[in-house]
C-alpha cells in the first residue's frame, strides 16, 4: 500500500518535529512547513493527502492559507485538520466556513490527532476525491469539473496515458509503479505551473490515465512540455541494464523473450469547439481516441 502525504504547517520546531516523527514512525511520509507561503508552495511541488494546519503562522496565517488552497482548482480537494492554541467558537466557525475537514485544539492527544488524520484521509478516498497513490482528483471530482467546462468556451482537455506501464508494474513490482505514478502527477504539478494557470484542473481517471483541462492556448505546450520530460526523466525507474539497452526483456509462458519498449506518455487533446459537444462521454472519448491516433 502506498504511503499517504501529510503536510504539517506548524512554526513551533517542538510540535512540529514531534509531530514529523510520530507520523513518519506510523507509515505516512511527512513534509513539515513552518510559513504559509511555503505550505502553499510545497503543496503545488507534490501533493499531500492531508494537511495539518496550524492558524498562528509567522507570514500568512492558517485562515488565509486554507482559503487559497480552497479557491485553487488543483488544491480545493486535499482534507485540512485546523491545529490551534484557539479554542473560541468564533475561531472554529471561522475555520468550518473556509473549508476545513476538522479542528483539534492545543495541547492534543496524539492519538486523536492520529485518529482524525486517518478518518479524514479514508473519507476522501471513500468519497472517490482522491487516489490513494497519486493525491490527485479522481472520481467525483473529476465528473464534477467535467460538467463545468462542458457549459464554458475556451477548454482544452488533455487525455494522457502511461504506455507500458503493467508490463513495468508485472517485472518491477507494486512499490516501483507506485513510484511511476507519483511520479508522473508531480511532473504534470510543475509542467502545468509553469505553461498552464492555477485555475488548470489535474485529475488521475484511474490506474496509468491521467486527465488535464487547461486553455485552449496552453494546451500545446503543456503537450510537449509533458511528453519531453517524461521521457527524460522515467530512465531513472529503471535498472541500468533496462536503460541501457532500451527495453525490459520479459520471459513468456512458453518459455520465450519478449522486448518491451520502456514507459512513454501517449497524450490526445480535444478543445471548446472542436465538435458540438452533447455531454461529458463525448468529450472523454474524443480525447482516448485522439491519444490511440496521436502515434
């Protein structure tokens, strides 16, 4: 099972050192914060399942960081626990209308904190918020934000798939695919930072199948962008001895060798006014079929 991201946002060293070492010996992989600014900036770098925020922060504080991530398309989604020395009404409103998961008040129970943390993670991905091994949109969400472009004018989505990925999951195992897969989420984070928007919508439709929805204009050289690092940077998923000769040599049933070519991403793109869209299929199979005909 893949490890869950958890971000903590906390400028006490003593808590939030604790709380990194209490949460990496449970099985999360942790990355603390200690400003809102660089929680925000680490949340577009890759990802967490869940957030722990503490509201007194020495720049921003955790009111206005819960805010910006609820506005952002990319971050509306991730679960936040609020963790506080407030233990005011007016504070716990305050934090609920912006979009918080949940609320715990210092000093805490550990294992509580603990408690709330998996519940508010196993919701989400009980919900179909999110995948469990990407941290990215998957399910609702992703219908959701389909219905919406499908009323809008300047759309491009993006259909993008990992080409030979169960072959690399069969020879190199779960944890390594796993890998791929997280692999491949922070590549389109920063890819779409840099050439996209922050309203751009990242979403994982599930096992190696990805999905992008950006401007009309933008959308071209996130394509490019995407499928040059991509096939850069996969080599390092490999042994040297894959990467050296080009592919993975499986060994069939039948006792012969069969080359597999090494991982590439296969991305089709379909735009507001390409077709008289009727509903949210037609535009998901357009997509697929422009991605198998793109070569």
């Amino acid at each position: 099972m893949s490890k869950h991201r958890l971000l903590i946002v906390e400028d006490d060293f003593d808590i939030s050192n604790m709380l990194r070492i209490y949460f990496s010996g449970q099985g999360y992989d942790v990355q603390v914060a200690q400003r809102g600014s660089e929680a925000l900036e680490k949340t577009r770098q890759n990802l967490p399942h869940l957030i722990v925020l503490d509201i007194m922060l020495p720049d921003i504080d955790g009111y206005e960081v819960c805010r910006r991530l609820r506005t952002s398309t990319r971050t509306s989604h991730i679960p936040v626990i609020f963790l506080t020395q407030k233990d005011e009404r007016s504070d716990r409103l305050q934090g609920l209308e912006l979009g918080a998961d949940d609320y715990i008040t210092k000093p805490f129970d550990i294992e509580e904190l603990k408690l709330r943390v998996q519940n508010a993670i196993a919701r989400a991905e009980r919900e179909s918020l999110t995948d469990p091994r990407s941290g990215l949109p998957s399910g609702r969400l992703l219908e959701d934000h389909l219905r919406r472009i499908i009323r809008s004018d300047d759309w491009a989505l993006m259909d993008l798939r990992i080409n030979h990925y169960e072959p690399f999951r069969e020879e190199y195992g779960f944890v390594a695919a796993d890998d791929v897969l997280r692999f491949m989420a922070m590549l389109l984070n920063e890819v779409v930072d840099e050439c996209g928007s922050p309203e751009d919508f990242i979403g994982h439709a599930g096992g190696d199948s990805f999905v992008v929805i950006t401007k009309k204009a933008c959308a071209p050289l996130i394509k490019e962008k995407v499928k040059q690092r991509f096939s850069e940077e996969i080599l390092t998923h490999y042994n040297f001895i894959d990467r050296e000769r080009g592919y993975i040599a499986i060994t069939k049933a039948d006792g012969t060798e069969e080359h597999v070519p090494l991982m590439d991403v296969g991305i089709g793109v379909v735009s507001a006014g390409d077709y008289p869209f009727a509903d949210i299929r037609e535009i998901t199979e357009m997509a697929a079929e422009a991605r198998r005909t793109s070569g």
